[in-house]
C-alpha cells in the first residue's frame, strides 16, 4: 500500500496530476485518464469543498481540516486542466499552441 509521511500529508490542490492525465488523454484518448481525473475532482469536492470555494487540506490522513488559504493556481491551473480533460479532445491544437507554466496557450 501507499504510505503517506507526516511531511507529506497535505493537499495544496496543485495542477500536476491533472495536468499529466490531460496530455496522455490528449495523446492516447484512453478513457481511463479521464476516469482517473473524475476521481481527482469528486476527491476534491468531497474533501477541499467549503461553502462556496475551496481550500487546502492540512492532513489527508484523518478527518479533513483546511487551512485557510486557496492558491490562485487552483482555478487557473487545475480546474482550467481538468474542464480541457473532459473537453473534446483537440479543443487546444497541442501543434499549435504549448501550455506555460501558469497553463496559459501560447502559439
């Protein structure tokens, strides 16, 4: 099984992983990428949810405690990754345009 450390126990939300499930969905159209990313964002509801936003997770080991804070890569990374997931494949001609670092099309 996977063994999560002390050190490693928080969840900021960042975009890394559903960033990767988008670009092997967008070169393979594998389904199970997709699926590995509905899971991410029903994780996400179920655990980063507050009232109307979101925030991080101090300890994904025990019952959920948040901080206070909601990364400004949350919104322009991660959910911008996650909606081209589950968009039409080639809604960004990845021959045309490549993602910076912030997840902005550049041609």
């Amino acid at each position: 099984g996977v063994h999560i450390t002390s050190s490693g126990a928080h969840s900021r939300l960042r975009p890394e992983a559903v960033e990767s499930l988008y670009y092997l969905h967008e070169a393979t159209g594998d389904a199970r990428y997709r699926e590995q990313g509905y899971a991410i964002f029903k994780a996400m509801l179920r655990s980063a949810k507050v009232g109307s936003a979101y925030a991080t997770i101090r300890d994904v080991r025990s019952q959920v405690r948040h901080r206070d804070e909601l990364p400004s890569w949350f919104f322009a990374e991660t959910m911008k990754y996650l909606y081209l997931l589950f968009a039409p494949r080639g809604t960004v001609d990845l021959s045309k345009f490549v993602f910076n670092t912030q997840a902005h099309p550049l041609r």
